[in-house]
C-alpha cells in the first residue's frame, strides 16, 4: 500500500508538471499572438498627405483714396479740403455707395517754407498743405471696384484725389477652414486606398490627421510657402488647403 501511494503520488507530481507546462505554452503562444497583433497595430500605418483647391470670390472690399489742399493761410487750406471732401463725399454717394460705408481720416498737416537762393529752407512760411484719406469698406466688391477704378473723375472737380489698389477680403474663413479639412482628409484617404490596393489590403480607421498649409492665392497663382498666403489684392481667389494624415492598414 506504500509503494502503490509513492506511485500515485509521483503520478500526479508528473501529471501536474505537465498540465504546468502545456498551461505555459498555451499562454506563451497567446501572448506571442497578442504581441503580435499590437505589433501589427503600431507599424501597419500608412502616412499620406492630401490636398483640396476651391475658388471663392471674396465678400469684402476694402477701399482707400486721399485728397488735398494747399493754400497760403491754414484756415484757407482748411477751408479748401473741407470744399473737396464735400465733393468727394458728394461723388462717392452718387455712385451708389451708403453714407454708412464711408469713413473719413484724419487730416495731416504739412507747412511748406520758402526756399532760398542755395535751395535750403527759411522761416518763412509759404503754405500750408491739407490732406485727408477715405476709406470706404463695403459688401458690394463689384460696385465699389467700379468706382475705384472711375473715381479720376473727381479731378474734373478740381480735386486732387489718388486712388489705391482696393484690398479684397473673405469674411467666412472658419466655416472654409472646416470644409476645406474635411475635403482635403477625403483626398488623403483616397490617397492611401490607392497606394495599398496593389498589396491587395484595405485601408483601416484613421489613426491621426494634422492641418499643414493653408492659404488663399489669386486664381492663377502657383505660389506656395510654408507659412501660408493671404492674398488681399485679388478679387477672385484660389484656396488650398492640405492635411497630413495616418491611417491603420488591415
């Protein structure tokens, strides 16, 4: 009975050791295919880059001109501008743009000396000169880019008026932004499926998607920079956009 109870104890012993070591394996194999799969997870990734062009055409002009007046007495000069910003004011109204969209500057102020017989001032004052800038900001580009380009008219006036290049703006940039994200993140991954079709796998969820340039050109501009553009001088304008995605291979 004692040799029968060694042996069914050493039995066991063996058959405990065994159960132990297929117990290891199973689990050792389990992890191995765990490790694997996470393996899988953090190499398997495709990086592309992907792109979205709109035209747009800005809602918002921006507009600048400036006139003067020289006369021998500051209350002469004063007098003088005040008579040209009427007609300037009269002008800009009568072109169809609203009081409400014209803002008159402030005046500069610039006294002219006489010069001598070698060229260099004296004291003595010769006039005084007045000048004063208009901006006219307003939602009508066509109309107020019309004027801009017509407003020479004001010389038959008598008034010395200058007129600046207009600056055109786009007023729904944030609402662009998030289209023009969503659009350029579609084009990357139409990029990747492209790229990993020939292997004959699939393109998984997106791991990540980073905004890169973005930026507004005139509609034939081919510029690019890294910072990105804002283009102010155009009326018609491009807008580009690229994102930098990831995405999980399966």
């Amino acid at each position: 009975m004692g040799e029968n109870g060694g042996f069914l104890k050493n039995t066991q012993i063996v058959v405990l050791g065994v159960c132990i070591a297929v117990a290891t394996i199973a689990s050792s194999v389990i992890l191995s295919q765990g490790f694997l799969k996470v393996t899988k997870f953090v190499k398997e990734v495709i990086n592309v880059t992907g792109s979205a062009q709109k035209d747009i055409k800005s809602d918002l002009i921006v507009w600048r001109g400036s006139f003067s007046a020289r006369q021998a007495t500051l209350s002469g000069a004063y007098k003088s501008l005040k008579e040209n910003l009427d007609k300037v004011k009269g002008y800009l109204v009568s072109k169809g743009i609203k009081e409400n969209e014209i803002t008159f500057l402030q005046i500069d102020t610039e006294t002219i000396y006489k010069k001598n017989d070698k060229g260099f001032d004296t004291n003595e004052v010769e006039a005084y000169r007045l000048s004063q800038s208009v901006e006219v900001k307003s939602g009508d580009v066509d109309k107020v880019t019309a004027v801009s380009r017509e407003s020479t008219e004001l010389i038959n006036q008598g008034v010395e008026f200058i007129s600046l290049a207009p600056d055109y703006f786009y007023t729904k940039l944030d609402e662009l932004k998030i289209e023009m994200l969503a659009r350029a993140t579609e084009n990357a991954k139409l990029r990747a499926e492209n790229m990993v079709k020939a292997t004959g796998n699939k393109i998984g969820f997106m791991r990540s998607a980073r905004m890169g340039v973005f930026q507004i050109t005139p509609v034939n501009s081919t510029e690019v920079s890294d910072g990105g553009v804002n283009d102010t001088s155009s009326l018609d304008k491009k807008v580009t956009a690229v994102v930098s995605a990831s995405f999980a291979i399966e």
